[in-house]
C-alpha cells in the first residue's frame, strides 16, 4: 500500500491505495475518457461516509462488477 498524493478541488489530500487499485483507478479513467483527477473528484463526491481511500475501492469494486455483468 502506498500514499498518493491527489488534488481534489483545488486542494491537495492523499489517499492509500494498493498498487492494483491505483493501476484500476488509471484504466476507468481512461475508458470514461477523463483525467484521473476528475474521476476521484466524482468518487468524493459521491461517497457516502467512509474515507476516500475506502470509495475508491468500493468504485473500483462497483466498475468490475459491471463490466463483470454487461459481458
């Protein structure tokens, strides 16, 4: 797990990712066509409680299991 710096907003947090995950984080970001930024904005926005850390896997986790059933 690793410490990676973002700036959400303007300002800047960090959040602790496993390598695998941040490597998630980069590929739906590619495939929507955004900057990595401005997905995790979105994830932060729309979480629920919880830290950061925490809805970024839980978007990664929602983002294969949809791939998962549209196949």
């Amino acid at each position: 797990m690793r410490k990676r710096s973002v700036i959400l907003n303007g300002h800047a947090t960090s959040v602790s990712l496993e390598d695998a995950y941040w490597e998630e984080v980069h590929a739906m970001a590619v495939r929507e066509g955004i900057p990595v930024a401005a997905l995790i904005e979105r994830i932060d926005r729309s979480r629920q409680g919880g830290n950061l850390s925490s809805a970024i896997r839980l978007a990664v986790l929602a983002d294969y299991r949809a791939r998962i059933a549209g196949e």
